[in-house]
C-alpha cells in the first residue's frame, strides 16, 4: 500500500480546487485541510501550538537536525509534519499548528477541554509562546510579505474584516485588525486556559529558547520522550543558529519547511529576519508602544510571564533623565 505524503495530500487539495468560486473554494479547502490536519496531529509524536512568528519554524529547525545527524538525512528538509519519517521510520512525525486560523482550528476544537479527542489528550502537547508585542511586528510583515495567497484567502475569509495587504499599514493591523495585539493576546489566554489542565503540556517561551537553546531544547526532547546526548543539542543549536540560517535561507538551501527564499533584495521578506526580543519598540512611537503596553498589562495573563511590561513612555523618561549610560538596549 503506497501511502500519499501529508505535503502532497495538502497541496493536491490547493491545485484541484484553484478553479472554483471563492467562496466554494475556501468551503473545500477547509473542510479536506482540517482533516488533514486532525489527522497530522493524530499521528505526530509531538504537536506544537503556536502563533506564526513565535518560533515554530527555528524550533522545527533544530528538531530536525537532530535527526539529519542522527539517522544521515539531507539537512535541506524541514519538519512540517512525516517529511522526515517517511526517509527513516525511526523519525517521529511532529505537527505544528496555531490550532485557530480556518482549517487549523480542527485542532483548536479537538483540544477543547469541554470534549477532549481521546488521541490528543494522550500526545505531549507544547505551547510555544511569544510576547506578542514582538509577534504583532513580526506577524504584519509575514503577512504582508510572506503570506502565501491560498492561506491569505483563508486567513481573511475567517475573520470579520479582510485585510488588503497591499494597503494596510503596520499600525493600523498591530491595533485594530481583527489578528492583531488585542486577537494576539486572546490567543495566548485561551490557548493556557484549553491546555493547563492537559496531562501532558508543556509552555515553552520563545523568550527562554533565545536565551538557553540547548537547555531548552533538551527539555522538549525529554518531555516527548526522546534522548540525545549533549554533544547531539549543541550541534542542532548551531545548525539553528541566526547566522546560519540566515546564510542558509539566502543561498536557497532549504526547499521547503517554511524557509524557503522570498526577495533577497527585501531583508524584511527573510523568514529568519531578526530574532530579536522587545524589538517591537524600533517600529513604533513611544505613545504608540505605551499603548500597546497597557493593553497588554490589562489583559495578557501573568502566567506567561510578559506583564506588568515597563511602559515605554516611563523608560524614554529615565533614559533621558539618567543621559546616555543610563539608556537599555531595545532587545
């Protein structure tokens, strides 16, 4: 029995429904996307809850190289879901999804804890979060830059206003779309609220894997039961290093995984474009980060450790009164 690829299953839905009227294309697609995507988690080792722009496709990054070094796999292939497990079955499959966006809210709905899937409630679970003042800069240049048009027509036939990327502008989609910091914030506390009670999660910080990779990265190996020794960590943090990437994804290196090459031209375009913590100040005002600031101390839950967050009209205030040694890097 020869069994289709989750890239091939997902991509043949996209080309035989392109003809279709938009509405009725969008109505397929979801329905056979959101299959495929219960089904993906169904059969991962891991699943991954996540944002875009909060890490995932770096935390994937990594996973796989420890398993190109380990079983001799081509380190052009990313994990997006059986990529790796289909060269060498020793490979898990792993998904990572943000679990709401259309067809990827078929996960959303099976980790509801008011009816739990059966096969979910028994997969470690990780919850990859981000500030989302960092997400929210970083989300409107994926989407305006990035975005593919199938998962655009989507991602805006989901939400109650459609955003014309051509147009919008970066302050206008970070406060008042409809995916924007208030939705970003949403995200975060509903996503704790569904998985607190699951018996097998785990929150992850972008913030932490920044910080410490390979002690984080550790840590998500062991909670899915899966052992490399130090030397095996260290060499996928390397791999998964800023400046490798970035080199990697410019040369073209990668074909697939979600770093494929954009614009070499445009830095923006880059997948791997900054990774840098609190960087959201260098795009905004400090009225307008204030802003942003308060709405996040007001709703964010303190669990994920983001808030209370320094308001920045506060810090302009000191860094002028303290003169230039008294002034804090942006990151």
């Amino acid at each position: 029995m020869v069994l289709v690829a989750d890239g091939i299953k997902k991509w043949s839905t996209i080309v035989a429904t392109a003809p279709l009227p938009a509405g009725l294309r969008v109505a397929v697609r979801r329905h056979f996307l959101s299959r495929l995507e219960l089904g993906k988690a169904h059969r991962a080792g891991l699943v991954i809850i996540g944002h875009p722009k909060s890490g995932n496709t770096w935390l994937r990054t990594m996973i796989s190289h420890l398993y190109h070094a380990r079983h001799g796999i081509p380190d052009s292939l990313v994990i997006k879901s059986d990529e790796l497990a289909r060269r060498n079955a020793a490979v898990p499959r792993f998904t990572a999804t943000n679990g709401i966006y259309s067809y990827e809210g078929s996960v959303g709905d099976a980790l509801d804890p008011d009816s739990p899937d059966p096969i979910l409630q028994n997969k470690p679970i990780i919850l990859l979060a981000r500030n989302p003042l960092d997400i929210a800069v970083s989300w409107y240049i994926q989407f305006t830059k990035r975005q593919s048009a199938h998962k655009q027509e989507l991602i805006n036939h989901f939400i109650d206003h459609p955003i014309d990327r051509k147009t919008i502008q970066r302050w206008d989609f970070v406060r008042h779309s409809d995916i924007g910091l208030p939705f970003l914030i949403d995200f975060l506390n509903e996503w704790h609220r569904k998985l607190s009670s699951h018996p097998r999660f785990m929150l992850v910080r972008y913030e932490d894997l920044r910080a410490k990779p390979a002690e984080t990265l550790k840590r998500i190996m062991d909670h899915m039961g899966e052992t490399f020794s130090d030397a095996e960590i260290e060499e996928a943090v390397a791999f998964g290093s800023f400046d490798n990437l970035r080199k990697l994804e410019s040369e073209g290196h990668f074909k697939q995984g979600g770093l494929s090459r954009r614009n070499v031209q445009d830095p923006e375009t880059f997948k791997v474009r900054r990774a840098k913590v609190g960087g959201y100040r260098d795009y905004f005002t400090p009225e307008q980060s204030a802003e942003l600031e308060t709405l996040m101390n007001e709703r964010l839950s303190p669990v994920f450790g983001y808030t209370p967050v320094t308001l920045a009209t506060e810090k302009a205030s000191s860094s002028a009164e303290q003169g230039p040694c008294g002034q804090e890097a942006a990151g």
